[in-house]
C-alpha cells in the first residue's frame, strides 16, 4: 500500500524565535489534496546524567504553556548547526553544572509527529564530575537527584508527564535491565 | 525558588484544522519580560491494544513533518469536548477495528513542553474482539501486530522514534513486569 503524501504548495505563517510555522498542501495517496499544518523546530536534546550511585539527575522548571513546574531530565534545543552529543554537553553543564566522560545515544525521540518535526536526540551519561550551573539569562530552575528506580516508579505512576523524561528513564531502566 | 512567569500580553497568529498559533509576553521570576511562542492543540489520545497472546496493535501512517512512514500505536486527536478514554476506543476501533472491554490508564503525556501545550492521554486496553478498520478520509494506514517483547527490543534499539509509542510500549512491559 502506498502511504506517501506528496508535498505540493508551502505558506509561511510565522518565524519565531524557537518554531516556526508553515502550512502545506499535499497530494494524499487516494489523489485528493489535503492541508498541513507543520511545527519546525531547531531540534533538541536530552540527558540522562546517572551518577555514581545510580541517581539521575532532574531540573524542575516552569513550563509556560501548561502554566506548570515540571520535573524532567535536563534538555534544551540545538544551537544552529550544532551537533546533537554537543549540546547535551552544553545544556547537561548550563542546567546542571555536571559534565561527563562517558555518553551513550538512547536514540531520538519525534514528539508529535502529526504536525511537528522536532527531533530530540537523548543520551544517557555516565561518570560525572561537578562544577557550577550556569543556566541561561531567561532560565530558572532548581537541580534534583533522584535514584533511577524512585524515577522508573513515579514515570509508571504518572507523576512525570513530560515526554523526552517519560522515555528516556524507561531506556535507561530497559538497558540496564538486560545488562 | 520561585519558578512562575506571569502571563501579560496574548496575539492570536494562527487558527488552524489542528493547531492554534499564539505568542505571549511574560513576566519572569527576575522581573524581566519574555516573549512564550504557543501551540494549542485539542489534546490527543494513543491506546496500547495488548492481544490475549501478548502483541501490540501497531498502525503504519505517513508523517508528512518528517516525510517519514512511522511505527506508532493507534492514535488521534480528540474531538472537541470528548472525554479522552471515548477518543481512545474510537481511534482504536477506527484504525484497527478493534474494540477492549478493559481499559487502563497509563498517565498523560507532555509531548514538547518548551513551546507546546498539547496533553497526549495513553491507555492499556485488554480483552479485544476485532471488527473492520474505518479510518478517516484523509488517513492511509497499515496496521501491523507485534509481540510485546519485540516492541520493546525496537524501542529500546531506536527503531520506534513516535514519543507516544515508546512511552505506551515501555509503561506497558513495566506495568506488566511488575505485576
């Protein structure tokens, strides 16, 4: 079965500052035309830091659009033509003040994929050492450890909606499992 | 610490099929102001169909944001006003034919929580019988059944990108793991 869409016109809406938005016609499989609506979004990342002694680590931040304090792994989005491993680095030291020697790709992750094209990349990483956070200008948060099976336990009990935090401690979970 | 910024200013840029487009200014904990792009969105539903020989309900769809054909569990928006687990039991029964006479919640889903405020419901449902698929005009889609245990070796391998679908799939196997 051909499932294609084939993109035929594109109508720029807005360019902000973190998405943009544009509105396409496409040619659907059946022949007919249809609109879509299309989120771009620079990409972003996401980090599992687990410490020496199995904790991760977690920023709780006010999230606008929900009008919410969340409590997720540390993430940010890509600087333009910066590499994804980079970036976690980048934003796994600005949130959080840790670096790490050891990275490892949990894979990416498409959040709605219906009417965005974001791609978060997520990263596990081990072997941490401490300095200072230094969180962007606009940015306020607060740092939290938490032990990877406290965290497994509050995904699975729905206390943790965010979606990069919800996959990305079950990989971390998954993984070391089958180790 | 306090984390909250003060909604001040609202403009309405884009009222789409799926998504509305607003940016806001905001009152940040420091004082400053800040400019919040928003996407609004209905809310949306995923149901992970679990078949008495323990296989998922899987639907392959077009995803023109990325041009991609994904692997996701059956999926849609809600209609205006209705009660998430109804949508549930709809999409499912429109995309796989399917209907469950046991439900279960798996939590909510924040699918990109920096500029997005779209709540994704996801739900275990248990007990199958199988009708005919009637998916909406403008949705092609293959539906594809695949061993629990083979879905999480594709989430955890990277195979599976869809937020959704990763987080269903690894809430379900921990769910059931545990039990």
């Amino acid at each position: 079965m051909n499932l294609t869409e084939i993109p035929l016109t594109q109508e720029a809406i807005y360019k902000g500052r973190i998405i943009t938005l544009r509105v396409d016609k496409a040619r659907l499989p059946n022949g007919s035309e249809a609109t879509r609506e299309v989120v771009e979004h620079p990409g972003g990342v996401c980090v599992a830091a687990l410490t020496d002694d199995d904790c991760l680590l977690f920023v709780r931040q006010f999230r606008y659009p929900y009008g919410e304090v969340l409590l997720e792994l540390p993430a940010g989005k890509l600087d333009r033509g910066e590499d994804p491993l980079e970036a976690g680095k980048r934003e796994l030291a600005e949130e959080t003040g840790a670096s790490a020697t050891d990275y490892e790709s949990l894979g990416k992750l498409y959040p709605s994929p219906g009417y965005c094209g974001e791609i978060i990349h997520l990263y596990m990483a081990r072997n941490l050492s401490f300095g200072a956070m230094h969180p962007d200008e606009d940015e306020f948060l607060e740092v939290e450890k938490i032990p990877l099976e406290e965290a497994v336990r509050m995904v699975v009990d729905n206390q943790i909606p965010d979606a990069k935090t919800q996959a990305a401690v079950l990989k971390v979970w998954a993984k070391l499992s089958q180790a």
